[in-house]
C-alpha cells in the first residue's frame, strides 16, 4: 500500500470512528444463535441498520479519499473501492469484499422486506473482519494512529 497523497485526515478519522461504533453494536448481539435472531425483529433490525451504517461508512470514507485526491468520479458506488485498489489504498481482496458490501447494502436500503435472514446472519456472524481490514489498510494509507 503506498502512502497518503491529499486527504483531509481528520475527515476520514472521524468516518471510521463511525464504523467502529457501528461494528461494536454488532459486536453486542454477536453472542445471539440464529434461531433467535431469525425470531427477534428487534435483533434483526439492530442488526440490519448497523450493517448497513457501517457499509455506508466505507462508502462515505472511500468517496472522500477518492475526492480529495481527485482521481476522477466513479461509475458506482462499488467502483469507489476499484479505483482505492488502482491507486494502492487498499488490496484486491478488500476491494472485491466491499464490492459484495456495497450490493448487499443495496438490498437492505431497496429490498429490506424481501432479505433472507439466514443470509444475513451469517454476514453477520462471518464478515466483521472484513471490515476491520478495511479500516487498518485505510488507516495504513492515511498514516493514522487509529487500530
């Protein structure tokens, strides 16, 4: 990964703070089995809106480096994270990671009713990290002190 070149750091500390905050209230309901969190619509929506929070994050944090930087527009949400990976800001697996982020945030924003709640407890239960590697390769970019 090669170092910052334009960025306003604080901007970007600030986002991430915001993810972790969201990655730590899905870290509270962890512990839960998938048979109450297929029962319990209120687990379910702690769960969907921190996700979705989080992934927002990333996108807002990847949109600013991208911006600051001016290293043109993107097609796409998801291309955000395809030109951090052309510039070296973060690898090819984080990129193709949120890529997938990204679609699944679209189907909690656009298709909540129709989720599969098998699917998106074991997203939650097996991606967290994902996310935490994300924050380290972009704090690694930003020459942060944040972990």
């Amino acid at each position: 990964m090669r170092g910052c070149e334009v960025v306003n750091r604080d901007i970007v500390l600030a986002k991430m703070a915001h993810i972790q905050k969201n990655l730590a209230r899905l870290n509270e309901k962890r512990g839960v089995s998938s048979v109450d969190f297929l029962k319990d619509k209120d687990i379910q929506d702690i769960v969907l809106l921190n996700l979705q929070a989080a992934i927002q994050g990333c996108i807002d944090t990847a949109s600013r480096i991208v911006s600051d930087n001016n290293w043109g527009m993107p097609g796409s949400m998801a291309s955000l994270f395809d030109i951090l990976c052309e510039k070296d800001v973060i690898s090819d697996e984080t990129r193709k990671m949120m890529r997938f982020m990204v679609g699944f945030r679209n189907l909690i924003v656009h298709e909540y009713a129709e989720l599969d709640m098998p699917k998106v407890y074991a997203i939650f239960n097996g991606e967290l990290g994902d996310f935490h590697k994300f924050l380290k390769e972009i704090n690694s970019y930003i020459g942060g002190s944040q972990k």
